[in-house]
C-alpha cells in the first residue's frame, strides 16, 4: 500500500538570512515556470512550488526523492555556502509553517496582509507550470482559509498591516512629520499602491510616482504625478524630493550610488531619506555611504515593526495549529485512496457478473426490465460501500491508521484462483 505523501519546505526569511542571500535566492517572474520545472527534475519531487516575498523565499515538495539536491542549488545561485542559513519543516510542520506565513503571523509586521495574496500567486504560478497537484492545491487552498479565519476571528491585524505601512511609519519617525513633505515612489505594483494609500493618510505634499508600466497610470490617486522611469527623469525627482520609497519588481539595481552622486550638489545639503523594499533590491547598498543620504532596505525595518497583543496572537497560533491538524488528517486520508479505489473495484466486477448471470438466467427481459436490474444492483452496490468506506476514511485520518489499512488492504484482495485450487486438493 502506497504510503502518505510527504511534504516538506526549505526556506530562508528575514528571520535566518540576509537581504543578499534572498536576493539570491529569488526568481524573477519570467523565469518561475521553468525554475519550478527543473526543480521538480532536481529533487524528484512529484510536486512544488516557490513562495518568493520581500521577507523569505520557500520552495515546498511533495514526495521528493532528493531533496538535498535543493541546498546544493541553493548555494550554487547564491555563490555561498547556506548551511545555517535554511530552515526545514516536514507534514503537519510545514502546513502550520504555511498557515502561519498565510496568516502574517511569521511577517516583519504581525498579521499582516499583502502576504495572503503571494500565498494565492504561488499556488497560481505553479499551476501555471503544472508543477502543482493535489496535494499542493489542498494546502495552498487550505492555508487561505487559515488566514481567512484568523483575520475574521483575531484582531492580529492593526493598525499597521504591511511592510509599505511599515515603511511609512518609519519614515514619519525619522522625519518627524510627513505634511508638505515632497515623495517619491519607485513602482506602482501592489506594494507602491498601498505606500501611496499610507501616504495620503500622513499628509505627505506632493507626490511622484515612477513606473515603467504606463497601464498603472489608472491605478495611481489622480493627485500624484505619474513619470516614466528613465534615468533623467529620476535624477531631476532624486534632486526635488525628501522621502523615496522604492519598491520594483526590477532584477536589480534601479537607483545607483552614481545617480544619487551626481544629485547631491542640487540639494544644497537637504537630508535625503531612502527605503528600500524590494527584493532583489533597487537600490545600490553603496548609496548608504553617502554624506546626507539615510537609507533602509527591507530588513532594517525590523525594528519598526508593530506587535499585536499576547492574546490575539496565541488565538491566532491556536488557529493555524488547528487548521494544521486538520491538513494533516487529510493527508493521512489519502493513504485509503488506493485501497478504496480497489474495493469500488472489486464491488463493481461483482455486480458486473452477477448482474450478466442474472440476465442469462432470465433471457425473456425486455430493455426496460434490463435497465431496473442494472439501476437496482448499482444502487444496492454503492449503499452497502457508503458504510465500509466511510470507515476506511476515518481510520485512514487517525494518527498510527497505517497498520489496520494495511490489514484490510490485504483482507480485501482475498484468495487467488491458486489459493483456491491447493484448499480443494486438500
């Protein structure tokens, strides 16, 4: 009898790696169907996905033959070694490990919320490269609804609820005040979007916005200025503004040491704050070491980070243990599906030949008796396995069901035509 699928998770976060190594380690859209493809290949795994976020990149496997394979990738993209670095969590661990993520609950902000929605685009990708099954598709689904209950059960999620607000915050602590302030935002995704949303609500003045995408342009509030993203057209925001938030989807460097340089001199000595969220970064770390310029990429935001109270935070712990304890039953009811398929089976050749015997005994049938005899021994077939399947599903769910599913696995094949004949000759 087929054993239950084994899940697993590899992973980096804020919480164990630098922003350089998951930099790394993350893959640009356009690539993740062929990445998720020739993961499959490397481990042996029969599914995975990627769940790539400003704050962690995880890859989860189903039934991998050589998931070992993965460390070694890994420390070949990065050009390092990662031992330390990853963390692992096998079944019911790695959907608690999921459920949790889904939920905010292992985010730089407590309960925040943009993760839940690259939760759903990681399933989706991996449907996409067809590198997603059934178990996948349960867990993934199943870690939605996890957060779901957590967001509507807890108040996990305040006033702070993403890293864009995140960012906000900080830079109203760092700057004392956002009203008349002039900003910049790098990207208009979802992430941009939100830190625009934050903005208004503090005040800020005037506002630009830097795209490369013009069908953002119905998306970005009509008060701010939307401008292409073009070298020229950054250096002469990068001389006018107090605040950057930058946060692309670029694979690399978007504002460069060179170009926050060469405006310096423009600013006369006024204070220019830089945060950077994204991963891989937009910003060149060199920008840093610049007299007058103060900037933060996604992991110093860390100690800015909001804590929900003690309580709605173990209710919300309880809730994703809970939803991880319920996934792990379903997945040990997976190991009835070969043995129930073998029952159904073996039922329907049963009535099959009854039913044929049956009717060459009674050759006078027209078609309408023929036809309540065939419905008659169908139904009489599925109301007798409702019971006995049922039976195999609830002990299948229970924790050590193995041995007695092995049992009747075995009891249901019964004695094989030479069975048969060596008890006759006897």
């Amino acid at each position: 009898m087929r054993q239950v699928h084994r899940l697993l998770v590899w992973g980096v976060s804020y919480r164990s790696a630098p922003v350089e190594t998951r930099e790394s380690l993350a893959v640009p859209a356009p690539e993740l169907p062929a990445y998720l493809v020739q993961l499959l290949r490397l481990t042996g795994a029969s599914e995975c996905a990627l769940l790539c976020t400003c704050n962690r990149v995880e890859v989860y496997l189903v039934d991998a033959a050589r998931p070992e394979r993965l460390r070694e990738a890994w420390a070949a993209r990065a050009g390092a070694q990662v031992e330390g670095l990853v963390y692992r969590y096998e079944d019911a661990g790695a959907a608690r490990h999921l459920f949790r993520v889904a939920s905010g609950l292992d985010a730089m902000v407590t309960g925040e919320t943009q993760v839940l929605g690259q939760v759903r685009q990681a399933l989706q990708s991996a449907r996409e490269a067809g590198t997603a099954g059934k178990v996948l598709n349960a867990l993934f689904c199943h870690a939605v609804r996890a957060a779901r209950r957590v967001h509507s059960e807890t108040a996990v999620n305040g006033r702070i609820a993403s890293v864009s607000a995140l960012a906000v915050e900080a830079a109203v602590r760092r700057l004392g005040t956002l009203a008349g302030r002039r900003v910049l935002v790098v990207g208009a995704g979802k992430m941009g979007r939100l830190a625009l949303s934050q903005l208004r609500r503090e005040g800020a003045g005037e506002v630009l916005v830097c795209t490369r995408d013009p069908g953002r342009a119905r998306q970005v509030p009509p008060d701010c200025a939307l401008l292409p993203l073009e070298e020229g057209v950054l250096r002469d925001a990068l001389s006018r503004v107090d605040l950057v938030v930058s946060c692309t989807a670029a694979p690399g460097t978007v504002i460069g040491g060179d170009l926050v340089a060469a405006v310096l001199p423009a600013r006369n000595g006024r204070p220019l704050l830089v945060i950077d969220l994204a991963v891989p970064r937009d910003v060149d770390p060199s920008v840093r070491e610049l007299e007058g310029v103060e900037l933060y990429d996604i992991d110093a935001l860390d100690e800015y980070g909001a804590g929900a109270g003690r309580e709605q935070v173990e209710r919300a712990e309880a809730i994703c243990t809970e939803e991880a304890g319920e996934f792990a039953a379903w997945l040990r009811q997976q190991r009835a599906v070969p043995v129930i398929r073998r029952v159904r089976e073996r039922a329907q050749r049963i009535r099959r030949e009854e039913l044929e015997r049956a009717m060459r005994e009674l050759p006078g049938l027209g078609e309408r008796e023929r036809r309540v005899l065939e419905t008659l021994a169908h139904r009489l077939v599925n109301r007798v396995l409702d019971g006995p399947i049922a039976g195999l599903k609830g002990l299948a769910r229970q924790p050590g069901g193995e041995g007695a599913l092995e049992v009747l696995a075995r009891s249901w094949e019964g004695r094989g035509r030479d069975d048969k004949r060596k008890q006759a000759a006897l």
